[in-house]
C-alpha cells in the first residue's frame, strides 16, 4: 500500500506492480494524461511533477512547512510517494482560472506544439515556490532538464521571469496546514509494505533487510536503476527503497570531515558542499538537470559504477573515504580503493555504503574540477577533471588528479602527479605532467568524444587549472566571460 | 430544427482577433493546463491492445531464419503480424516503391532496426517485452554507411541529376582565382516531443478508423486503405495535434499507422502503437547528412564567376522523398548569391541507415550551408571580412543578376537591404572591431562573428503538392466551425487560419472552432509541409469564408432589396444600409430563408511551373528572405563554446500574427543552430545508431538560447504575390538562420590565423570539431 496525498485527500494505492513509475500511475491508472512521456529515461522533462514533503528541520536545517521538488516522474518509483503530497499539472488550474504560472506562459507565447509545456509548468511552479526572485541563470538552472523543440526558449525564460512579477500566494499557500496535517498524519501511520518493495525507516532495518535478502535491488532516486525499467524492461523481483531513511540524508560537519548520508539528494547537500569546495558549484550544476539532482543521490552516483559519473573523480582528488555497512559491521575505505573493475565495486552481497566523509580544505589546499560534454546543460561528460592541489610556497606539495570517462573506472593519474610533486607550480611543469597523462589513461572512442580528444582535452584542463589558479587577469572560464 | 438556440449576448464591438494581430496560439490555455489531447491521451475502448515492433540487429543481409514462437508465447500476447498476413499492398514507399512494411524469412536487411515483425499484448510494457524475443538468424553482407563510398560504388537510390548555366568549367579556368573543397554536414533527428503514435479502431464496415501523429493524414489514409486491401472511403485518418513534426511525420508516421491498423484488423479490436523513444530515433528517418565538393572561380574582390557544385546526400536504404530534398538543396545551392555559370549536380546516395527524410528546410538547409562554407572560404582566400564577400555576391537587378542557376528571375530583392538594416541594427561592423581587439588581448577565450543570409523558395517543387481544400460550417447561433487540410504541430496554422475566417466575416476569434484535421472533412490533402500550411488552407479556408458569404450578401439583396455594396460585416455585425444585425441574428435569418451556411473551399498555387527535363522554370510562388548575426565565444583549450548574442530580420511579407511568427523564427533558428553544433548523430561499426536517445543525442538546452537575442520582422514588406493577406511563409526559413551560429566559430577559430585562413570545420561543429580545428590552425599557424 502506498498513500500519498493528491488533491486535498489521502490517496491509496493497493496491490501496484513494485517497478510501477509515477508517469505510468498517472496515465494509465488514473487517466491523468496531462502529465507526458517524452523519453522515458529522465532526459527530456515532460514528465515532469511536482513532489511536496514535509521539512525536516532537525535533520535538513530548513524552515518548517512543506518543501517542493520538481521530478521526472518517468523514472520515478510509485512507492517513493509515501507519505509525500503529489501535484501534476491538472492540479494547478482552478475551474477556469488558470494558475498565474500557466497564465504567464500563455501570455508570453510559451508553448507551440504544447507537448513539453505541462512540464515546463511544473519545473516552474516548483521554481516559483522555491525560489526569492527572478534571476535568469537560476531560471535556466531550474529549467535545464526540460527539452523544448520549438519554442527556442526564449517565451519561456520570459514566462519564468515574469512569474515573479505576481503574488505567491495561490490555492496550494492556502490549503497549506491542511496538507501539513495530512502528511503529519501519514509519517505516524505504520506503513504497510507493498509486498517486494520494502521502506526501511532507519539504517538499521535496512541493515537487517539487506543481511537477510543480500539479493534484494537497493534503490535511493531511481534515476538510473529505473532506466532498467523503462528502457530495459526489466522487473526487480525485491527493491529496497531507502530514500526515506532520515539517517542517511543528513549532512554534518565533524571536525575538518563534512560527512554526508549516502542517500542525500544533491540538491540537499549543494549548499555545504560548494560552502567548502566552491569549484562543485559549477559541476553540481551539470550534474544531471536539477529534476535528477532532486532524486539522485551522492551514494547512488558512487555505487552505481559508472566510469562518467560526475562526483567520484572530486571525491577521489579529495581523498573522500566511505562508511560500508553489512548487518552490523562497518569499514571504512577509501573512495579510491572502491571500484575495482567497469561497473564492479568492493561492496559485498548485503552491504550497503552508509556515510561519505570529505576531509576539508586547508589553507594552502585548493580543489579544481572541470567536465566537458557537448552539450552545458544535462549532459555526460567525455571527460571529468579535479585537481586536489597543496601548494607550499610554489611548490607542489601534494597533488591527486582524477579523471572520470578516461578509464573504465573514476581514478587517479599516478604519473602526472608524480611528475608534479615536489615541482614548481608553472606552466612549464604543468606541461609536462600533462603530456604525463598520456601515461595514465588510454581513453576509448565512442559517440561522445574520440580518444583524441579525451586525452587532448583533458591535457589542456591541466593547463586550465595551471592558469586559473595563477593568473587573475586572462579570461579563462567561457561561462564567466559570456 | 425548429427550436433554435438562443441568441448569444453578444454586444456590438470592436472583432479584434484578425489577420495581423498577436493571438494567442489557439490552444495555449490546453497545452498549460495539460488538456491539450495527443494520440496517446484519447479515452481508448475497453479492448484496446498495445502494439510493439520487432527490428533487424544488424545493418545488411538475409534473413534466414524468423522463429516468432517465444514472442507468441510471452505473457498477455494476443497477435502477431508478419509480412504474410498482410492482405493487400507490402510496400509502402510514399513515392517510388523501396519501403517493405515488414520482412519474413528470406528478406533482405537493409538497416539495423528495420521492422521485421509487429506484436499486439494486454499491455504496453508486454507487447515491448515481446517484441525483443524473436530468434533470428542472419545471413550477413557488407553495409556502408559512408556518403563518399556510396557514391564512388555508384550506390544510389534515385539517379543523379543536374542543373546548370552557361559553361561553369570554362568559367572557372577563366576566373583569375580559383578554390576547391569539399564540405560535410550530419543529419539531425527531428527529436519532436511526442513520438511516434497511432490509434487504431476497426469499424462496422471492414474499415479503419484512424488517429494518427502525421503531417498527412491523406497519404496515411491511402496507405492504411492499401496495405488492408480495401477502398480509402473506408478509412479516416484524424489528428487533432501532434507534439512537433518538422518534416520526421510527414512519411515517417505511416509505417506505424499502417501496422497499427493491421493488428486492430488481425486482433479485431482497437490498437495503439506508440514507439518508445529509442525505437523512434532507429527506426526513423532523419535530415540527410550531406557531402559536397565544389569548385569555384572569382575574381580578387571574391566575386563569384562560376562554381561546379557536386551535392551527394546520405538517403539510407530507400527512395521515400529523397529525389525532391536532394532537388531543394540544388535549388539553394545559390543561397542569395548571383551564380553566372553554374553546374549543380545531386547525388542520392544510398547507404545503410534508415531512409532519410524531410526535416524542416527539406535539403534547402544543406545546399545552403555547403555554399556558405564555400563562401567563407572565398572570403578568407581575398582577405576580405566575409559579410562584405555576400553581399557583394548578392542577387541584383543590375547587370541582368537577378536570375537563378534554374532559370527563376528574382523579382523582389529583399536581402541587400534587409542584410544592410540588420549590419545597422546589430552593429556589426562596430562588434567586428571590438571583437578583433578583444582576441588580440586574450589567449585562451575567442569571440567570434558572422552574419548569414537566407533566401528559401516557397512551394511544393512536386506541382501537384500545391493545392488546399478547406470547410466551413456555420451554425445557427452564429459560431462556425472551420477545418481544412492542414495539421497543427505547434506552429500556430489552426489560429492563422481561423483568424483569416475571423477577419473574413469580421467576427471576433472566439466565434470560430478549428475541428481536428479529418480526411472525411477535407479529402485528397497535401502534407503539411514546406511551409506552405498558412500559404495554402488559408487560402482554402478564406475562398469557403467567401462563397458563403457571398450567399448572405445574395440573399441581403433578395430578402431585403439591398445593393450587394450595401451589404457589409463590421464588428460581428452584418450592416444591410441602415439597419445592424448581430451576426448570429443575421445567421439566423439566413437559416429560416434557407440559404446553405456551409461550403468548401479550394485553393491551387498560380503561375508555378518546373520542367525537370531541362532543369529550369518557376518552381517557387516567391521567396522568404531572413538573415542572421550570431556572435559565439569558444573556449580555444576545449573547444567549448557559448552563443552571446543572436540578432535576426526576417521577411515574412505582412505577417498575420506577429507572435506566431516571431516564435517559428525563434525556434527555427534555435532549431537549426542545434544542427550545426551538438546534434549528431554517431553509427557504429556494425550499423547501428549509437546515440538513439535523448541522453546521447544532445538537443539545444534553455542555456543554449542567447542571453541577448533579437528578433525583427521585417517592417514594411508584403508579399508582392497575391498571397493570403499578403503574408509570407515562415515555417523552414528561419531554420537556416542557424547557420550564423556555425560560421561565428569558424570565425573565431579563424582569429587564431589573424582571419588568414579558413577553419577547417565541418558540420555538426561539437566542442571536439572546434577544439580539432583550433588544434590544426595553431599547428599551421
């Protein structure tokens, strides 16, 4: 059974497949076909609803009330709605008023073939409820992971925009205790399971869970596990879905570790993870659109293996250590030391990762990532760069470089760091360990850049970090500069 | 009817929803609320089953074996079709035969995802599954995917053909410079929103009813009735909508409309086959990727005296309309530029993908892309800023430069001084000197600039494409129904049509209901296509509008002894001399003295006319004319990049609704400039598409929009040719606006050479190209 809240009133759900979408509830359940699938596999944003929980001020620092995301609800699982209120596009008209958010996308000629435009109406009225003021580049932010065909963007930017320009009061404002209590009410209930998808509510029944069911799938924001659902076909006899596990969300500062819950989405921990590594800002920003960084998790992007994975070559270059857990024990290990082969980890049968602690930055400490792909916005790299560097008066004290999509894992370029310690921080050197590189990694071709390039390119982010780290006066940074 | 309704409260007033104001697109208020209905949104019966396909997994060869017993025997299958059971026509090539609908044992592969088989199951996800369990052994041969092969082995699906003026090769040799290249553009997936869908329901009669995703319901009729064996008064197509198009739903919704209906007719009950978004980029045509090689001769200023162009376009497997895209990017082979001798010549290259089709532009954008290339290189080879090398070269009425290299005199010139209000508008000559000192000053970062023209002849080149049947009811309390020929896919062609019938009987908008494009409505449609949606049913609908309004004029004068010139509709009223009727009162009165308040109307182009044979004439009605400044930053240490500022004028004669157009402009040249950068499209060795979704194939972003970007409809400038209140087509033309995009980064990868040398920089430009083509120009330079 899953409940969630939709339109004022609790909302059961008996006896729904465990690999059951939200998109799929919607359409084909309910008959609710405002909301569209466009791809299937969280690309395009069509899908696009808006999820509103409840705060946790004791856990995510944020103000008490009701908190709204934007997610793809293609890849969504069904059973993440517990306990959640879920609001589609057909929610946001009232008789025949439309929300000021639809009104502003029809007065700015938002929409032509109109396919992509509920989605873009959810993006933007989660964007609205979240966000203080219009600012374009927060606009494109929060509207990156929806695709338009038509339009060139350019009505949409100036819908968003001038959605700011009205009252933030609306119908949702107004029932807003009413919700609070429904959903107050659904966290006391005792959840009843839907038989081959279990909701673990502390890290210790998911321990016990996975100890007795070492088989079982582990899912945190589905936003690739579901891709096997979609676009695979596949069915999960047994999924464990922990993204309401509140110990493994939290973010906290011990000493100079920030230590950070495995199943926190992205968007939760951007805050304090760009306080203390400001160069993630622009990475966390292209991770993913933010409908994928509101579900997708910092473990589940480690754990998933992928050698093009955003985060782990910064954690790498930032000596990240992890807290495995398997029934009662724990290790701790090194980020570095986690993958072991394409796609192939150390985790054992029934262990899960529990923590991510990140010794932070001194003084003399700097960390620098870059990611290349065709397109800004929502793309995968072809290659992913962080420069871990500790500078002591000029010279390289320390230095762990590693690079996603150069190898079949995330790892370390031993011979350019080697050929960096101990040097002098200048181009010359920088140079040399660059042409290094061609030592470390042997890239593949394949549709999304050439081994050429990967190495090339990757040589000159050396050189990029080199001249951004030196040199206050040259433009370097595209983005910076346009 | 003896009750009639009662008279809406309508107060006399200003009719403000007319040709030229900025409505609103007609179902703006649906598509935010999420009420807008596609194929997939439509309540279907109860019985309804789901419709998958099974493809090839590999590119050429012969099937030897096709054992379908585990598909039939997976859970919730219900019918399985394969080329035998089908009753009537196998082939559904739209224009030449080449196009089988499925294929059995002993077949031969053409591509890698070409339908073998269809299956229909309880449930979406199970007809998927099934689909995927076929055991199927294969005879392999050799494919190619390469254009350049294709052509030397003389592989081609349609024979070459060409056009040509004056003695190009003498010319040439006569020039006192000369340049040879050669140039290649990507195709590009139409990536439309919605994908691929149709809804089929048999009828009591053996027949079809028909919902389908498609810019021609007509030819979808045609075929669903022959592929069924049975008369086309059996079948209806209907689309309200389609979630985008550009051209990929023109031929390439038939192939599921018609297996869709050949399972409901095999099932016995109602079908939809939807293609999952990997499916849809295999398994469908896309824009023709192109190589061309030319050879030009000019003087030292880079005036063109003769160029010999070979145009060879990647078809795929199969005719479908190749012969006509390849044709358009001839005919645009001059772009806006005055050709004295010219040797065009088209290949259609076959190759092992699937069958290209019609993508906004129709070829137009590869033919003018190729000679914008050339052109850039011309300019770099004299030293000469290249805005001043176009214009130079620019189509003139002096000196008898003012026909094409197909014989088409240019009648209006448009371009030299919309191009020369734009270099004013968009301060280009000021922007190429701060920009030329900004590179100057800043190793790593380049800025580059580039305006781009395009000229884009408006009609069919098949004559008999030129035609529009439109119908208009009214009804007693004065609403009217209209409906024509024409598909909506988001470009606004329902509202201009009905605000054409608004300003006809000068009612407001709200008056009039545009009913879903029906071929039992309007029969014998042409596609909507070649921007010709507006040019043609509104035409259509505006002779419906006055034949019946005619009739009310007639039947004024009869009931009333009015002088037709007495008779006027004004402010949704219709004035008989003194007295004012509201139009519902008058409509009503017409109905009581039975006068017919419904009509069809019909429109076919004028004054077109092409003769293949020697490759000259009128093909095109007139020309739409644009142009565009795009300026470009690129990272030169990885080839990143970022679009500053775009800066657009565009003729659309006397636009009918601002808004709309402003839009098809907008995101034409959004559209075109994702081509020309990080759209491409990557086969792999074994000829399958390895960027077959939207993670891999990468479509403009909301960041990819320039921050700055302006768009002019050029004031001022009907359409001298009687087109519908004298507007222009606008659909395809500003795609190629996009073009700028790619000659601003061949332009700032060129300030690496001081402007010296042209990029070497083919299309699409992705971050790796310009990172390569800074790479080469530095080890040169």
């Amino acid at each position: 059974m899953v409940k969630f809240v939709l339109q004022d009133r609790v909302h059961r759900v008996e006896g729904a497949d465990p690999g059951m979408t939200v998109l799929d509830y919607l359409r084909e359940r309910l008959a609710r076909t405002g909301t569209k699938e466009g791809c299937a596999a969280g690309d395009c944003g069509a899908c696009t609803v808006v999820v509103a929980s409840l705060a946790h001020p004791e856990t995510d620092g944020a103000e008490p009330g009701l908190r709204y995301h934007a997610i793809n609800s293609c890849i969504t699982p069904l059973g993440s709605l517990q306990g959640k209120q879920l609001i589609t596009v057909e929610d946001l008209q009232q008789g025949d008023a439309l929300h000021p958010v639809q009104q502003c996308m029809v007065d700015q000629h938002g929409s032509q073939c109109g396919f992509c435009t509920p989605g873009f109406v959810m993006s933007m009225f989660a964007h609205r409820k979240t966000a203080q003021s219009a600012d374009r580049n927060a606009i494109c932010d929060a509207l990156g992971g929806n695709l338009c065909r038509c339009t060139g963007y350019r009505p949409i930017i100036d819908a968003a925009t001038a959605m700011f320009e009205g009252s933030t009061q609306d119908q949702f404002t107004h029932t807003e205790p009413h919700t609070l209590a429904l959903l107050a009410q659904l966290t006391i209930d005792e959840p009843e399971n839907t038989p081959g998808y279990d909701q673990p509510a502390s890290v210790d029944q998911l321990a016990a869970i996975l100890e007795q069911h070492p088989q079982a799938t582990l899912v945190a924001g589905g936003t690739d596990l579901y891709l096997q659902v979609t676009q695979s076909l596949q069915r999960f006899d047994h999924l464990v879905d922990i993204s309401d596990v509140a110990e493994l969300s939290t973010v906290r500062q011990e000493g100079d570790i920030l230590d950070i819950g495995a199943a926190a989405p992205y968007s939760d921990i951007r805050a304090p993870l760009v306080a203390n590594f400001p160069s993630l800002g622009e990475l966390l920003d292209r991770l993913g659109s933010l409908q994928i960084r509101n579900r997708g998790t910092i473990g589940g992007n480690i754990a998933n293996a992928s050698p093009i994975a955003d985060m782990p070559p910064a954690l790498i270059a930032l000596g990240a250590t992890m807290r495995l857990r398997c029934g009662e024990n724990t290790r701790d290990v090194m980020l570095e030391d986690f993958y072991t082969a394409y796609r192939r980890t150390i985790l054992q049968p029934g262990e899960f990762i529990e923590r991510i602690r990140i010794p932070l930055l001194a003084a003399e400490e700097s960390l620098w990532t870059y990611k290349l792909s065709k397109r800004w916005e929502d793309d995968i790299s072809a290659t992913c760069a962080a420069i871990y560097l500790r500078l002591e008066d000029g010279i390289v004290a320390d230095t762990r470089i590693a690079f996603g999509g150069m190898a079949e894992i995330p790892r370390r370029a031993p011979a350019s760091e080697n050929a960096l310690i101990g040097t002098s921080w200048n181009e010359a050197n920088v140079r040399i360990a660059a042409e290094k590189l061609t030592e470390d990694f042997h890239p593949i071709s394949d549709f999304r850049a050439s081994a050429d390039y990967r190495l090339s390119a990757s040589q000159n982010l050396l050189l990029r970090c080199y001249l951004e780290s030196s040199n206050a006066g040259t433009p370097i940074r595209m983005h910076l500069h346009a | 009817m003896r009750n009639l309704p009662a008279q809406n409260a309508n107060t006399p007033g200003q009719a403000t929803s007319k040709v030229g104001a900025e409505l609103q697109h007609e179902a703006a208020t649906l598509h935010v609320s999420g009420a807008a209905r596609y194929i997939d949104d439509i309540p279907v019966p109860a019985s309804c089953l789901h419709g998958a396909v099974g493809m090839s997994t590999i590119a050429s060869g012969r099937i030897k074996r096709l054992d379908l017993s585990r598909v039939r025997q997976s859970p919730g299958v219900q019918a399985v079709l394969t080329l035998q059971d089908i009753p009537g026509h196998r082939d559904i090539g739209p224009v030449f035969p080449g196009d089988p609908l499925l294929l059995d044992e002993g077949g031969v592969v053409q591509f890698h995802g070409q339908a073998l088989f269809a299956v229909a199951a309880d449930t979406v996800t199970e007809a998927r599954q099934a689909a995927r369990l076929a055991e199927v052994e294969y005879e392999n041969t050799e494919s190619n995917l390469d254009i350049r092969h294709g052509l030397q082995e003389e592989q081609l699906v349609r024979p070459s053909h060409t056009q040509s003026r004056g003695n190009a090769k003498a010319a040439i040799e006569a020039s006192p410079r000369r340049l040879h290249g050669e140039f290649s553009s990507g195709g590009q997936e139409h990536m439309y929103l919605e994908g691929q869908v149709s809804l089929c329901i048999p009828t009591e009669d053996n027949g079809m009813m028909v919902y389908s995703s498609t810019q021609h319901p007509s030819e979808g009729q045609k075929l669903v009735a022959e592929v069924l064996g049975i008369p086309l008064h059996r079948v209806t197509v209907e689309v309200r909508r389609m979630g985008g198009g550009f051209g990929g739903k023109e031929t390439h919704a038939n192939q599921w409309a018609c297996l869709a209906a050949l399972l409901a007719w095999k099932a016995g009950c109602a079908i939809k086959l939807r293609l999952g978004r990997v499916d849809d980029f295999v398994g469908t045509g896309k824009r023709h990727p192109f190589h061309t090689e030319f050879t030009v001769g000019f003087d030292d200023s880079g005036l063109i005296q003769g160029v010999e162009m070979d145009l060879a376009g990647g078809c795929g497997y199969s005719p479908d309309l190749s012969d006509a895209i390849v044709d358009r990017a001839m005919f645009h082979a001059d772009n806006a530029y005055y050709l004295p001798a010219a040797r065009i010549t088209g290949h259609r290259v076959k190759t092992n993908a699937v069958s290209n089709t019609a993508f906004r532009g129709f070829g137009g954008p590869q033919g003018m892309l190729a000679t914008e290339a050339m052109i850039e290189r011309i300019a770099r080879a004299v030293g000469e800023d290249s805005l001043t090398v176009r214009q130079r070269n620019f189509y003139s009425a002096e000196d008898g430069r003012d026909s094409t290299h197909y014989g088409q005199k240019i009648e209006q010139h448009i371009i030299p001084s919309l191009v020369e209000r734009l270099v004013g508008t968009s301060d280009y000559w000021g922007r190429r000197a701060e920009i030329q000192e900004y590179n100057r000053q800043s190793p790593v970062l380049k800025r580059g600039l580039a305006l781009t023209p395009a000229k884009f002849g408006i009609s069919f080149t098949v004559q008999h494409l030129n035609q529009a049947g439109a119908l208009i009811h009214i009804y007693t309390d004065g609403s009217i129904q209209l409906n024509h020929g024409g598909t909506e896919m988001g470009q606004g062609l329902y509202t201009k049509v009905a605000q054409v019938v608004a300003h006809a009987f000068q009612v407001d908008i709200e008056r009039i209901a545009c009913t879903a494009t029906r071929t039992d409505k309007v029969p014998n449609t042409s596609p909507t296509a070649a921007s010709s949606g507006s040019d043609l049913n509104g035409m259509a609908a505006l002779d419906a509008a006055e034949i019946i309004k005619k009739r009310l004029v007639d039947f004024a004068g009869n009931h009333f002894g009015a002088e037709p010139g007495d008779v006027c509709f004004i402010d949704n009223q219709v004035h008989v001399g003194q007295e004012r009727y509201s139009f519902a009162e008058f409509i009503q009165l017409a109905y009581m003295n039975r006068i017919s308040l419904s009509a069809t109307g019909y429109y076919r182009t004028p004054e077109i006319h092409y003769n293949r044979d020697t490759a000259s004439g009128r093909p095109f009605f007139y020309f739409a004319n644009g142009a565009a400044v795009a300026e470009v930053l690129i990272d030169t240490l990885t080839g990143e990049y970022r679009m500053i500022r775009a800066d657009i004028c565009q003729d659309v004669g006397e636009s009918l609704n601002p808004a709309i157009d402003i839009g098809q402009i907008e995101g034409g040249f959004i559209q075109g400039a994702g081509w020309l950068t990080t759209e491409e499209l990557v086969w792999g060795e074994d000829g399958r598409l390895q960027t077959n979704s939207a993670a891999s194939y990468k479509i403009p972003a909301i960041g990819d929009t320039p921050g700055d970007f302006r768009v002019e409809l050029l004031p001022d400038s009907p359409n001298r040719e009687a087109t519908i209140f004298h507007s222009k087509a606008v659909g395809e033309p500003p795609l190629m606006l996009g073009i700028a995009v790619w000659s601003a980064l061949g332009d700032a990868v060129a300030s690496l050479s001081d402007y010296r040398e042209s990029a070497q920089l083919n299309a699409p430009a992705t971050p790796e190209q310009v990172f390569m083509a800074c790479r080469s120009m530095r080890e040169r330079n």
